[in-house]
C-alpha cells in the first residue's frame, strides 16, 4: 500500500473590494514540487505531479482574516473552492499596497491525513486603494513571457512548459520595468493594481507565480483556468473564460479604467476590442505585444487600423509602449 501525501491548500492571489471578500485556491495533496530544481528528468517529473494533481474533494475550509473573522468555504468534486462574501471594511485590514493576508485551514482537525504547514496556508486578496489612478490587466503567454503560442502545432508551447524550469524561463525585454512604471502611474508613487489573466490551467499557477516574482514583476492577482474548461465544448455564444474574468474585474470596480495588455498570438485584438465596446470609455488603451507570426500581426494591424474608439497599438517593443504611456500621461 502506497503512503499517502500530506495535504495542503494552495491559495490563488485574488481580488476583492472593502465590502467584497472574494478568493479562489485548490485543496491538494502536497507532491513536494521545487521549482528551482534543474535536470531534465526532474523537470518531466514536476510536470508530471502538476498534471496529475490530487484534489480534496468536499471538504470545509476556513478563511480566516487579520480581525479574526472566519469564513466557511466548501471545495468542489475538483478540489476547488471559491468564496464569495459580502463583508464589511476589508480595506482597513490590507497593507499598503492593499494586500488582505488570509490564512486557510482544512476545518476537521481531526481529518485523518497528515496536514503540511500545521493547518496554516496563507492567501491574499487585493483590495485596490480608492485613490488608484487606473487598473492594469495583462496576459502572460507570449505577452510577458516567452511561450510560443503561434508556433506550427503550438510545439513551443509544450516545450517551454514541459522542458523548462520557471527559473530559466526569460521575460520579454523591458516587460518587468513598464509594468512597474504602470503600478507606480504618473505620480511615480502610486499601487495601480495589476492583473495577470490567462488561458493556462490553475496546474500552472505556482510556476507563474514563481516566474513572476523571480523577474521582479509587481504583485497582482493571478487568474487562470481550470483543466475542466480546457477540454470542454463550448457553445458558439459562449465567451472565453479569459473574457469573463476581464469582464468580472471590470464591473467589481466600475469606478477604475483599465490598460489592457496582451499580444497578437491569439484572439487577444478581439476580446479586447469587443471589451472596449461593453465598457465605452473605461479602457484607456489597448497594448498588443507583435509575435512572430506574420499572417496574425497583419490581421491585427488591420483591425488597430480601422478601430477608432480605444488608443489601440501593436507594438514591437515595449519602449514602443512605455513612449505611448508617457505621452499619454499614465507613466512618469
């Protein structure tokens, strides 16, 4: 009889406002995977307890928050769990860069499996400051990391994912620092909050984040997809997840403008046109990343061409944009 793995719940950094509590995570076996370890068979290894991932299914959770409030949350036949609570001054309770640190625990102390990190797994929701000049969501792949979303099968993609390590993969050039200017806005001392939203998997999640920090890019709410939705047929009305999420963001706070960054890989020019449309006046530019695709760039610059409504720019660089942000007045 094979030893079980300990249990451990892993928390997605989430948003929410002062009177919204909302946080998503996975409750999981703990299959002990580094994420600096280097070695082609470790890395297939990695890959490998990322996919074949343990969930914990219907099991109670508690949320607890610094004033010691606990929230209840259930996790579903996947092991994912989603909380979504109307409370009261959450704003009060974050750090300065309005981070609201939560700690989770399985509820049955008594559960009959070892629990890693003695029942402690921290979370965190961002809670934007009122005084955010605008918001900032991006993609990842191929926007500020290297992925090969346009490659002939999407070879590249299974190789980046399955053969490198987060530590050795390379952010795009200048990526990192536009990102910060746009954080720290005009004033050079703001928290415009960032959100990273992509169509990878949540199996991914830790390693984006890890690549995320390792780069030094600014700390904002990672949003993916579940395996679930990878393989399920859609109906031809049905949007995106990643057009959702954005969707979602942009109504939690009707009162912040938006910057939306992607690339011109995939269907990013039309999600993100089609946004600007449902939200007049709210996106203050559109930021497409040119991939090395020569047949979509040309479909891109078509659509920036004729679209009049939104600041639209497909950019080879990211001087080209960071110039463009500072011309408008959203970077110093």
């Amino acid at each position: 009889m094979f030893k079980k793995d300990p249990l451990q719940i892993i928390a997605f950094q989430s948003y929410g406002t002062h009177s919204r509590f909302y946080l998503r995570g996975r409750a999981l076996e703990d299959e002990t995977i580094d994420l600096e370890q280097k070695g082609l068979f470790k890395l297939l290894i990695n890959t490998y307890k990322r996919f074949e991932s343990d969930e914990v299914k219907n099991v109670e959770l508690n949320l607890r928050l610094p004033n010691n409030k606990v929230v209840k949350v259930k996790t579903d036949s996947h092991g994912y769990f989603k909380s979504e609570e109307t409370l009261q001054d959450l704003n009060t309770l974050t750090n300065k860069e309005g981070w609201l640190k939560v700690i989770a625990s399985y509820n049955d102390v008594n559960i009959k499996r070892k629990i890693t990190k003695e029942n402690r797994f921290p979370a965190e929701i961002l809670i934007p400051s009122m005084s955010a000049e605008y918001g900032v969501i991006s993609d990842i792949d191929d926007t500020i990391i290297h992925t090969g979303v346009a490659s002939f099968l999407k070879w590249r993609v299974l190789i980046n994912t399955f053969f490198k390590g987060a530590f050795k993969r390379i952010p795009l050039e200048g990526a990192a620092a536009f990102y910060h200017m746009l954080h720290r806005g005009a004033s050079g001392t703001n928290a415009n909050p960032i959100f990273y939203v992509s169509h990878s998997p949540w199996n991914l999640y830790r390693y984006l984040e890890f690549f995320l920090k390792t780069n030094n890019f600014p700390k904002g709410p990672i949003l993916l997809r579940s395996m679930n939705s990878i393989f399920k047929r859609k109906k031809t009305s049905e949007k995106p997840e990643k057009q959702k999420e954005i969707i979602n963001i942009l109504k939690m706070y009707p009162e912040l403008n938006f910057i939306l960054i992607g690339d011109s890989g995939e269907h990013d020019a039309d999600i993100y046109i089609e946004i600007a449309e449902l939200f007049p006046k709210r996106i203050l530019a559109i930021y497409l990343r040119s991939v090395d695709h020569k047949e979509k760039s040309i479909r891109v610059k078509g659509l920036f061409d004729t679209y009049k409504t939104t600041p639209a720019l497909l950019v080879n660089s990211s001087k080209e944009a960071i110039d463009h942000a500072k011309a408008s007045g959203f970077i110093k």
